[in-house]
C-alpha cells in the first residue's frame, strides 16, 4: 500500500501492452502502486494506437471482433495479474479489473454470464470483474461475489448507487464459499466539469462538487462497514489547468480507500510527498456547499443522471469503435 497506517491505496487507470513490460515493473517494485484498473476507453487508445498489438491482432482473423478483443485484453490483464501477484499474494492488493462488455448494462443475466466467463478464462484470483452500478448490475454484482469473484463497481455518482452496490455485496457474500474484495468506483472530476463554469458565474467556489460528492458517499460506505468493501475514487485525472495535477489524490485522501489515477497524475502526487489525510468531511460541510450549488440553479440529481448516462454512452462508444477497427 502507499500509506500503509492509513491502508490507502494507489492504483494505475492505465493499462498498454509495453507500459506492463517496462514502467508498470517499476511503479510496483518502488512501491508506488499496488493495482491497475481498465475500461474500454482504456483498451480503445492502447489497441488501437500502440503498435505492440499489431502482430496479435494479425493471428486473430478468424475470430469475430469481440473475440479478438476478448484475445487482446485478456492476454493484457493476465500479464498484469501475474505481474501483480506477489503483492496479492501479501495481501497487498495486487488486483486489476477488466469491465464486462459495456452494451450489457441492462442485462443482469448477460453481465453474470460474461462475468463468470471472463473471470475464468483469466484464471486469475487477483483479477476484478467491473460491473457498472446500474439495476442490473446490482443484480449481476450480488451473484459475482456469491461465486467467489472480486468486484468492482463502476461508474457511480451517487450515494445510492453506492450503497445499492455495497449491500449487493454484502448479499452476495453471505451466500459465497470464501470472502472476497470488492470496491465502488467513485467518479469524480467528471461532476466539477459538468457544472463548474455555471458555479463560477454566481460565485461559487468550484473544483469542490467532486471532491464533497465521493466524501459523502465515502462516509455512506464506511457506515455501512461491509466487510472487505472499501471506497475507490476514480475519475481523478486534472483537466482544469487552475488545479494541480495531484489535486484529486491529496483532496480525497481516506482511510481504507483506493485512487486509481492516470500514470502523470500519480508521479505528480508523488512527487509532492503528500500524505495529510483529507476525509472524512463533515455532513454539514458538505451539505453546506451543496446547498449553494442548488442557489446556483443546479440539480445534482439531474447532473448525476446525465453523468451516468454520458459515461454508459462512452464506454458503449469506445467499444464499439474497438470492434469496428478490429
């Protein structure tokens, strides 16, 4: 673990086929990171841009294109398991995850299936299966971790979506043969994007709905306390240049928590030294501010719906586009 008093974890949003062979070796063995996490937008840009995917690809024709890139990332999330092993082996993380087909959303017993699938054809016990938290995917969620595989829950905005996922998992482990870890993935530059230009022009501070939106949920979840469930803040990459690189690691820096972030945002936090823990924020603090959102004439619920279903679109589009090129 990073910090290890605080059991806080850091995480590579990143996964390429030459980054496994070279940098992700040394982020691990400097103990900088200590898991990996990718989405199909991830696998889209090293596919179909790193040339060290070409000479699979060129064997793979006689397969249909989800099957090549079944091929491709399962090849890729396998030599990132084994890479992380030793660190699983010590209780020390050690996972990678790899999100079921993104247009299966809605389908609970399609999730469940690709689920069961992909996680035995890795053959990895330190492998993470994401499921986006919609309706179906508490279901699928719930059924996971009742067979003994490891999630991890997507693309939440909201505290109820959080606590859906968490009670799934408490269902499902109730009914497992063995325990097993499970996070909720917490998104949250995306919310300061969507409405910090309007905050702006009625003097709210913005760089904030982010950071006290995951807080709130982070206190949901560690009230519930079930068990090997912790919080993951993702999502934590800078697009705003007023902000510092490392700026959503140091704010939301929490006791049994995980960030998974962008390689750059990571050395810059790193390179900080920081390690003041900033959660948990207060109820009130929160409520405060969210109150002035609201002056401002903005409805979160309204934010946090579009967000998620911008974010279910993108991951549909990138991996349509994945079985396009392929």
């Amino acid at each position: 673990m990073y910090i290890e008093d605080l059991k806080f974890s850091l995480w590579a949003d990143f996964i390429e086929r030459d980054f496994l062979d070279k940098e992700f070796r040394e982020l691990i063995e400097s103990k900088t990171i200590n898991g990996a996490t990718s989405n199909p937008a991830i696998f889209k840009n090293a596919i179909l841009n790193s040339p060290a995917y070409k000479e699979q690809v060129a064997t793979l024709s006689e397969l249909s294109p989800k099957q090549k890139y079944e091929a491709v990332a399962i090849f890729d999330i396998k030599k990132a398991a084994d890479i992380l092993k030793p660190l699983y082996d010590e209780g020390d993380d050690g996972y990678v995850s790899i999100e079921v087909d993104p247009f299966l959303c809605d389908d609970a017993e399609g999730t469940i299936a690709e689920g069961k699938r992909l996680y035995a054809e890795i053959a990895r016990p330190n492998v993470m299966i994401k499921v986006p938290a919609t309706k179906a995917g508490f279901i699928a969620m719930e059924e996971l971790v009742a067979c003994g595989i490891p999630v991890n829950a997507t693309l939440i905005f909201t505290k109820e979506q959080a606590i859906s996922c968490a009670r799934a998992f408490e269902a499902g482990a109730k009914k497992a043969d063995k325990a097993v870890d499970t996070v909720v993935s917490v998104f949250v530059s995306r919310v300061d994007r969507a409405i910090d230009d309007t905050l702006a022009k009625h003097g709210v501070d913005t760089g904030l709905s982010g950071i006290y939106n995951s807080a709130d949920i982070y206190n949901a979840v560690e009230d519930l306390k079930v068990e090997r469930c912790r919080t993951l803040f993702a999502s934590t990459g800078v697009k705003d240049d007023s902000l510092a690189p490392h700026y959503y690691i140091e704010n939301l820096l929490a006791y049994n928590s995980v960030n998974t972030a962008p390689i750059e945002t990571i050395e810059a936090y790193v390179q900080m030294g920081l390690k003041d823990k900033a959660l948990p924020i207060s109820n009130e603090v929160i409520k405060e501010h969210f109150d002035k959102v609201k002056g401002a004439g903005i409805e979160m619920d309204e934010v946090y719906a579009k967000q998620i279903e911008d974010g279910l679109q993108a991951f549909k589009d990138a991996f349509q586009d994945i079985l396009e090129n392929l």
